[in-house]
C-alpha cells in the first residue's frame, strides 16, 4: 500500500470516527410557552426545573413573550413548576431522554 493511500484511509476513518462524536449528544433541553386561561403569554413567570433523581434544580424566567428555555439537561425525569403573582402555581413531570427536546407548555 502507497503512503498516501494509507494517510487517506486514516484521515478518512478519523474523520468518520469525529463525525460519529459530533452526532452523539448526552443532554436534552425542555424548553415551552407560559399563557393565562386566555392564551395571552405570561412574561417573567418564574419556571423552576428539578431533576427528581437527583434534585438538581435550576430557575428560568419566561421571556417577553412567555418563553423559557432550559440549558443542556442530563437525561431523567423532571418536574417543571411555573409561578406567577396573580395566578395558581402549576407543575408537570416529564421524561427526558438523550438528544431530546421536549415542548412543555403551560
């Protein structure tokens, strides 16, 4: 074998192998619209995150318009409790799984 069929052959399985990395990704994101009975979105609503296997918590507030995002997750299971002055405190429990990005609308 020629020296440059087999420096291509390497590049060619690194650059397979990197691909295959990038494509992996071990978090997820959940990320959703806070809206009144009405539909009207509900800016600055606090939206606390808790993973309930590991009670990590961390805090989000809703964006002008309604929206939150989380950052990059660990798989698991998850409460989401939003909170607003001037209406009822809700919470949902998801599953969040690996790549993911879950919608969670209140």
């Amino acid at each position: 074998m020629h020296h440059n069929t087999r420096l291509n052959l390497i590049f060619i399985t690194l650059l397979s192998c990197s691909a295959t990395l990038i494509a992996e990704v071990d978090t997820g994101v959940l990320s959703g619209t806070v809206s009144d009975g009405t539909g009207a979105v509900i800016p600055g609503a606090n939206v606390e995150v808790l993973n309930t296997a590991t009670n990590y918590r961390l805090t989000r507030e809703t964006n002008a318009s309604g929206l939150y995002v989380s950052p990059p997750l660990p798989p698991g299971p998850y409460r989401i409790t939003v909170s607003s002055e001037g209406f009822r405190t809700v919470a949902k429990e998801v599953a969040l799984n690996l790549s993911e990005r879950i919608a969670v609308d209140f």
